[in-house]
C-alpha cells in the first residue's frame, strides 16, 4: 500500500490535501511525506508513524540510531566516516577545520550551515564550535573501530 493511500484510509489526510501535496511534489520535488509535513496536513511524529507501519521497521528514534550497526547505515548510502577527517596540515590543526574557516573567508566572512537539531528539522548556523567538531569527528571514528 502506498502513503497517501494509507493516510486517506485512516482520515489523516482529506483528498484535497493529498492532490495539493502531490501538486506540489511535482512543482517542487521531495517526498510525498516531506511535502504533507511542510503543507502543515501533518506533524512528523505522524508521518514517521505511518512510514513504519508500512515498511515494517520501527521509527527511527535518536537512540535507536546511535545503536544502530554503522555497517547498515552505510548500506543505506549514509557514509559516516572518511580518512581525510583525520588528516592534520603542517601546523596540526584539522584541514576540515582549516578549510572551513578558509571558506567562510571566500563568503565574505559567514557561513551558514544546515544542520539537524532533530529528524526532518534543520537550523541554519554562522558557527561551527571547533570542540565539538573535534568530539564528532572521534565519535565516528570510534564507530568506525567498534566494527
């Protein structure tokens, strides 16, 4: 069964709200779902809901992805780690650190980032906190190794 079938067999959704998603999922792009929660016809919580009961695996809670096997998300195209985040220049520091304060400098000096607080919502940043660049950088190295 497809989403915005089930959606309408529950009443999540009127019909009305379905084509509009659609029409805009044409317009625009995107996942039928990413379109409801952006129309505001649904919350995420809900959708997320839905897209479990229909391919049968839980919802992806923030504990549950940081228990889930690195092999896995990978397999699913979510590439976690590369070498060349460890990779220091000639006065140690980080080249990723490097290269985004040298990007930055190229913008006029501010760079905005998306990030994501939480599943499907992002916050734009003009600050990267160095710290902790250094702390997720040794986290998904110490996933790496846990394989």
């Amino acid at each position: 069964m497809k989403l915005g079938t089930l959606l309408l067999r529950n009443a999540a959704i009127g019909l009305s709200q379905l084509e509009a998603a659609l029409r805009n999922q044409v317009l625009y792009g995107g996942r039928l779902g990413t379109n409801l929660v952006e129309l505001g016809y649904i919350d995420l919580e809900l959708l997320s809901a839905y897209l479990a009961e229909l391919s049968g695996y839980p919802i992806a809670t923030p504990t549950l992805l940081d228990q889930a096997d690195p092999a896995l998300l990978e397999k699913l195209g979510f590439r976690l780690w590369h070498p060349l985040l460890e990779k220091r220049n000639d006065d140690g520091a980080l080249t990723v650190l490097s290269g985004l304060r040298d990007f930055r400098e190229h913008l006029g000096g501010e760079l905005t980032i998306t990030l994501l607080r939480e599943v499907g919502v992002g916050e734009e940043v003009h600050e990267m906190n160095e710290g902790e660049i250094r702390k997720a950088i040794a986290w998904l190295k110490h996933r790496l190794e846990r394989r």
